[in-house]
C-alpha cells in the first residue's frame, strides 16, 4: 500500500487529472453497460410473455410456470417438473413451444402420455387441456396474474 501511495505523490498534478479522468470514462462506461443490459432484459422477458403465451401447468392447485422453450417432464433429477408417482417415466414426455403454439411430445413412456383422455405421441395443447402421464394428471393452462411474475427453476408435482 506504501509503495501505491508512494506512486501517486510522484504524480504531477495532469497525471492525476488525466487518471481521474480516465476513472470517471470507465466508470461511465460500466454504467451504459449495466443500463444496457436491464433493458435488454425487460426486451427478453416481454417478448418471452408473447412467445410462451404465460401459460402454466397446475396439479393440485399449484402453478408451474412455462419459462423455457423445451419442458422436460418426468421423475428423474433433471426433469424441469418432477413428479414422484411412480407411473410417470423417467423422462415422460416434453412441452416445447413455437411462436406461441405449445406442443407436448411422448419421450416412449410406458405408461404413455395422454392430452383429454386420448393418448398421443404428439399434440398439440390449448388452455384447458388435461394431461395425464402414468396416474398423474395435470391441467394445461393460462398463468393467473398474481403468479405472472414468479421465479423460474426445478420444480416439483
């Protein structure tokens, strides 16, 4: 520290300024950088609420959101909806998302993977669907308000 301060008293007084200077240009930069980004992030989530239509899955009267282009549903660790009924497969099925259309596609689960009573490979899904994997069945539905702003993350049925 002695040596730093030694340093900056055999400073001339332009070399101080220019390096204050300098600090403050930095520093200014720093901050376009991080309002920048903030408001790329605002950007993203607005267009991911067009893109995912806000839409959920409930089972027991909790919500999931839809936070990603491709949901992997299943019982095992890396599942983004884990359900522990043993009727659901390992890696049951996946919801994946298109210019707001959501889709969910059967991964060859044993028990297979229903959408209103009628066992699909694929289908397509809209608001009020009913999914049922193995005994456990889910509803396909609009994110309510409250919850439009939750957390995203592993989550479990």
């Amino acid at each position: 520290m002695s040596e730093f301060l030694e340093m900056l008293a055999s400073l001339e007084v332009p070399d101080l300024v220019l390096c204050a200077v300098a600090v403050i240009i930095l520093d200014l930069f720093a901050l376009a950088v991080i309002l920048s980004a903030n408001r790329e992030s605002k950007l993203c989530r607005k267009r991911w609420k067009h893109v995912s239509a806000d839409m959920s899955l409930c089972y027991n009267e909790h919500y999931y959101p839809l936070e990603a282009d491709e949901i992997l549903l299943g019982r095992h660790l890396s599942a983004d909806i884990r359900f522990t009924d043993p009727s659901v497969s390992r890696y049951h099925a996946v919801l994946t998302v298109t210019n707001g259309v959501w889709s969910i596609t059967d991964l060859n689960a044993r028990s297979g993977t229903f959408v209103n009573d009628r066992r699909v490979h694929q289908s397509r899904l809209k608001a009020g669907d009913d999914i049922r994997l193995g005994s456990t069945t889910i509803s396909f539905c609009k994110l309510p308000a409250e919850d439009a702003q939750g957390k995203g993350g592993r989550k479990h049925a």
